[in-house]
C-alpha cells in the first residue's frame, strides 16, 4: 500500500566552511530572548554600538566552540536502566591557534599579566607575578562568513569569558610562531536561565 514520504532535511548551505575572525566586544549583548551581536555588513562587530571593540589577529588554524555538559543519571532500585537525568555542569569555550606575537593582543589571553607600552625607549610590555585575575570577565565573539549565503554569518559568543593563555611558542628559522589561546566562559548570574554563558547563531 503506498504510503507518503518523509521530507529529508538535506540542505547544503547549512554545511559550513570557511574562516573566521575572533573580537573582544564591550559591552556585551544584553540579556534578551534573542541576545545578538549588531554586526556591520562586512561582519564585523558595529563600531557605533562596540566602539572599543578589539580584533585578535590572525590566526593559524580553524577555531574550536566547545560545549560540554555533565549529565547524571537518577537511577531507582526498580528498574535496571535510568529512568530520568539531570544537568550537574556545563562549560562553553572557543579556542584558537594565534600567530601574531603581540603583546597588545596577547595580554588579553592573558589576566594575570600586566600590559605596558612606552614610546621613548619604544615597548609593548607583559610582566608576570602575583596578578591577580579580573572578578568579570569579557565578551568575546566569533564570526565566520556563511559560505553559501552572502553577508550572512555564523556567530558564536561567549558573554563573559576569561582568557587561558600559558604562553608556549617557538622562534626560529623553519617555522612561524605560533600559541594555542583559550577563552573559556564564565556564568553570568544576572542573565536569564537558558542563556547565561553564551550562545551559537547564524544571520539570515
């Protein structure tokens, strides 16, 4: 007997590829059902609404959003498998491979560095020892050109997140220099249930 199909969801332009830019934005999007980053038309965050935004360089390889939840089980004496879980924890992060040594971008993978410039003898300076970290941490947003859809973006944000850079790198003749940066989110308790440590969006 015939019978009617079932749609299959196969849609190319949500397979996505391509690289993307990693910013330091103030003030961070305020807690809304939907809490986006206004974003220039070439994907940039809007220079009016982030006027101090900061853009982190380039970088040497694809970047990693990690969400990762702790799930339990509740199991009960009468039955052999769970009959229900619940959430203990849940940690978002982006990390980066950088290439640019600089120590104006550096310092913000880095809180417990102090950062110093001088022009006469000229410096960029990060000092280390005893610095304590930063009670709140900052916004940091992802964005990456949709590939098939143009001037549409895939958004990734992490609402207020701490830089965990231990700087490791090499310098020499063969190969560029390089260090691995992660900025791993920070609850925010003043935001809504739901959406108090980030968020991944694409624009349409």
């Amino acid at each position: 007997m015939p019978t009617t199909p079932t749609a299959k969801n196969y849609d190319v332009k949500h397979i996505h590829q391509g690289p993307g830019d990693l910013w330091l934005i103030s003030p961070a999007p305020v807690d809304s059902v939907a809490p986006l980053v206004t974003l220039a038309v070439d994907g940039s965050p809007d220079a009016t609404t982030f006027p101090t935004a900061v853009h982190l360089g380039a970088l040497d390889s694809a970047v990693t959003i990690s969400v990762k939840p702790k799930i339990e089980d509740i199991t009960v004496d009468q039955f052999a498998g769970p009959v229900a879980q619940y959430l203990t924890a849940e940690e978002m992060s982006i990390e980066a491979d950088f290439v640019q040594l600089d120590p104006k971008i550096m310092q913000n993978l880095m809180p417990f560095c102090v950062f110093s410039t001088q022009a006469t003898p000229g410096y960029n300076l990060l000092t280390f020892g005893d610095q304590p970290l930063p009670a709140v941490g900052q916004c940091v947003a992802f964005i990456s050109p949709k590939r098939a859809v143009v001037g549409c973006f895939i958004v990734s944000v992490l609402f207020a997140a701490i830089g965990t850079l231990g700087l490791s790198t090499a310098i020499g003749r063969a190969k560029k220099s390089s260090y691995k940066g992660t900025f791993k989110g920070l609850t925010d308790p003043t935001r809504t249930a739901g959406r108090r440590i980030g968020l991944v969006y694409e624009t349409l």
